[in-house]
C-alpha cells in the first residue's frame, strides 16, 4: 500500500479509530450519483480539533490524501477519494459547543446534521434555517455553500456561517471571523473556505447565524397549465415584497410521480410548492396575497397544508422526490443537474432543457428552486447503458453552456467536486487560474482532497 507509513503513525495516534475493515472503506467510497466506488486507504475517526491538526501532520509529511467525509450526501463526487489515502470522518465531531441566544448564534462542530442541531435548538426559539433536502452534516453544508428550499428567505451558506476553524494541510489550526455582526479586518477568510470542498482545510468548528422560529407557517401546492404562468406568478410575488420562506417547481412527471409514490392526487400539470413564515396573521395574509397573484396567472387551485402533520408531509415529499423519481424507473441511477439562472430566464432555460432531454432520448424530471432561479433535471440512466450515460453527459454540458449564456452559473448548489470540474473553465476562465494559485498556496503538496474544483500540477 502506497501509503502505509503514514497509517502506521495515524494507527498509534487513533488505535481503533483507524479503520481499514472493508465495510468502512466501501461506506466511504459509495456517492449519491453515478460515479463508480472509489475506497480510500483507511478511515480516520478524530474526536477533537488536535486530532484532525495531528491526521494532517502526520499526512502532510508522507504526502498522503486527506479528504474530509461528513454524511456523504454530495451528489458531485465531493468526497471521494480518488487518489486513496485517508478519509476523514467527522462522526464523532458532532457536539453542539456552545449557544448564544442574545447574539443569534451557535457554535458546533461539523459533524452535527442539520436535523440534530434544530433539535437541540427547539427549547431556545431558534432554528437553523439552510435546508437542502438532506440530512448533511453542517461541516459538508460548508464545505459545499449548501443552500436549498428555504434560501429565497434565508440564504444559504455563505450568508449563515460567521466563523470557522479550520485546519490547514501542514496541520496549523486557524480560525476566521468572529462573533461580530460585521468586519473590515483584512481578506475574508471564513468566506474562502466556505465552498472550498476541502481542498484548502478541513473545518472543525463552525459559528452560525440563527433565525427564530416563526410563531406561524403557513402553506399550500397548486397547480399551473404551464410552466411560464408559474414562473411569472413567482416574480410578481417577489416584486409585491411578499416574504417567502419556501417556493419550489415540480414539473408534470414529478407530480405524476408523487401521485403513484405518494398515493396523492395532484393534476399532472406543474406545481408550486410554498411556505410564508411569519406571525398568525402576517403569514395568513402573505399567504391571501400570494393566492391572488397565482389566481391572477391561471393557477388552478390550492391544497392548503393547514396542519402541521400536513407540512411536514408535503416537504417530505418535496425532499424525497429524488428517491421517489430513482424508484419510478427500478434498477435505474440518477445523474441530477444543477444550474442557476437569473430569475427572469428560469422559464427559458426549462423550456430549452426540456427540449435537450426529449432530443436525446432521456427520462428527466425537473423540479427546483424556483424562487432563486436554480433548477434541477433528475435524469435516470440505465446503471449499464454506456450510451445513455454519454448523452447524459452532453446534456450537462448544454446545461452549463445555457446557464452561462443566460446569466447563470454552472452549479446554484450542489458544487463542484468531479462532475463539474471540466466545467470550471467554461464559467472562470483566469480566474480558474487564479483558484488553482490559491489551491497551490494553502496546500503545496496537493494533498488535501485531490483533483477536486481546481487543476493542480505539481
């Protein structure tokens, strides 16, 4: 094994928190898409901040792969570990650190999910707003610039991580931001390593923005005879100033799916999906305003969710419509896409898209975030079908070159990692470049989740 120098140190430092039991190394070379296994060497299981410095260390002077591994949700290859070497599993960094209710915000570590932290924050009247869909950890939402069904109101990553520490690939422990609600000390650290993939740090401790938890919520699902009507229902809304917290698309065949998964009935039409946060009567009243814009675009009704139970179900569906278009084609995989547009030209690139995946012969549902311009194409291939994957691949190509003559960007959320990587330039240009600069300078031996984001020669 070409690294086994440096898993002879890291096993006395971490005894049986050092794995190399099968079961663990295939764990964490599994990924939500449709890139093949790739196991890394050993599986680290650090417990504090001098733990990770120490993994780092001791990689850094074998040169051995570092890759940080979170909830594996990422659907780009994120953490995979391509050239072996040691993941970083940060399971057991998943402690709530410290509360600050008076401030609006909480310390954790990165290996707490999203649902475990809104869990322990319930008694305080705060929540964690970032919602995208899975239960990631709040390291790899980092990591990653997350964001989701809940960004049109609250952001996303970057607008919710104040503070971090991180560690550097020599193993030097630094920390960004403060607690301040604002600053103009030097360069903006917290928001470089924000998105960065680990491929310049592995973070292991985060400060987050909270929100409070809204008094009422109110919401609903209706259905539009074509997209564009929904589309300038959304715009109008945002242009009356009405705050939405949640505003999601689902075209004709997810609807149509969610009917034969979910046993509801929903016109095989597309739908809105939204949500209004705010007092009793604020958010039944955004809710009335809404209801007459849609009204006024030919929406053709409303299922209002008046019950909590309701809400929960139709974001759970929402949330799960990934697994719910995976099972509608049995034996299938999934390669979604993900590209952001201005606002003003989501129903331009659906429309385009959709004339993509019926050309080359493709099964691809869309849905997304229609109240942030970023749209996803589920496309299910056959796991076999080497054709079927190379038509894939030239429509996410089409994508990316759509969303940039539009206005766009080549991922809204889900990241670079390896499936957009051959992308980079496309969007950058030099300034792709200029990422790799900053790559070769925080990490000079490249051993920091290699051949992710940027193109790196040693």
């Amino acid at each position: 094994m070409p690294h086994d120098a440096a898993l002879a140190e890291l096993r006395q430092l971490l005894g049986d928190r050092l794995s190399w039991s099968k079961p663990d190394l295939l764990q964490h070379g599994q990924n939500e898409s449709w890139f093949p296994e790739t196991p890394p060497d050993a599986v680290a299981y650090p417990a504090t901040t001098e733990e990770v410095a120490r993994i780092v260390g001791i990689c850094a002077r074998h040169g051995c792969p570092v890759v940080a591994w979170g909830a594996g949700t990422s659907l780009e290859g994120h953490a995979l570990a391509i050239q072996g070497g040691v993941a970083v599993d940060f399971s057991r960094m998943d402690k709530v650190l410290q509360v600050r209710p008076g401030d609006m915000q909480v310390v954790v570590q990165p290996g707490i999910t999203r649902e475990a932290l809104n869990a322990e924050l319930r008694a305080t009247g705060l929540m964690f707003p970032v919602d995208p869909g899975a239960n990631a950890t709040i390291g790899g939402m980092a990591g990653t610039r997350a964001s989701g069904t809940t960004t049109v109101r609250y952001g996303t990553m970057r607008d919710n991580v104040v503070a971090l520490e991180v560690v550097l690939a020599d193993g030097r422990v630094i920390r960004t931001g403060s607690g301040a609600r604002k600053s103009a000390a030097g360069y903006d650290l917290t928001g470089l390593f924000v998105g960065s993939e680990g491929t310049l740090g592995l973070i292991t401790e985060l400060t987050l923005r909270l929100h409070g938890q809204p008094e009422a919520i109110s919401a609903a699902v209706c259905a539009f005879p074509e997209f564009n009507s929904a589309v300038e229902a959304v715009i109008a809304t945002i242009q009356s100033g009405i705050p939405m917290a949640r505003i999601e698309f689902v075209d004709e065949a997810v609807a149509r799916i969610f009917n034969a998964q979910s046993g509801t009935a929903f016109p095989e039409l597309p739908h809105l999906m939204v949500e209004f946060h705010g007092s009793a009567t604020g958010a039944a009243e955004d809710a009335r305003r809404f209801g007459d814009i849609a009204d006024s675009f030919g929406a053709l009704g409303f299922d209002w969710a008046t019950t909590t139970e309701d809400r929960n179900r139709l974001w759970r569906m929402r949330h799960g419509a990934y697994r719910a278009c995976i099972a509608s084609r049995p034996g299938c995989m999934g390669m979604v896409t993900d590209i952001c547009v201005p606002i003003s030209r989501l129903a331009e690139a659906v429309a385009e898209t959709r004339a993509d995946i019926a050309e080359l012969d493709l099964v691809g549902p869309i849905l997304g975030h229609v109240g942030d311009g970023n749209f996803h194409a589920i496309l299910l291939l056959g796991r076999d079908d080497a054709d079927e994957l190379a038509r894939a691949k030239d429509l996410t190509r089409r994508l990316a070159e759509r969303a940039l003559r539009l206005g766009g960007t080549i991922t809204g959320e889900h990241g670079v990692g390896l499936g957009k990587k051959g992308l980079m330039l496309l969007e950058h240009g030099e300034a792709w470049e200029v990422m790799a600069r900053i790559k070769r300078a925080l990490d000079p031996e490249g051993i920091l989740n290699p051949g992710k984001v940027v193109e790196v020669s040693q």
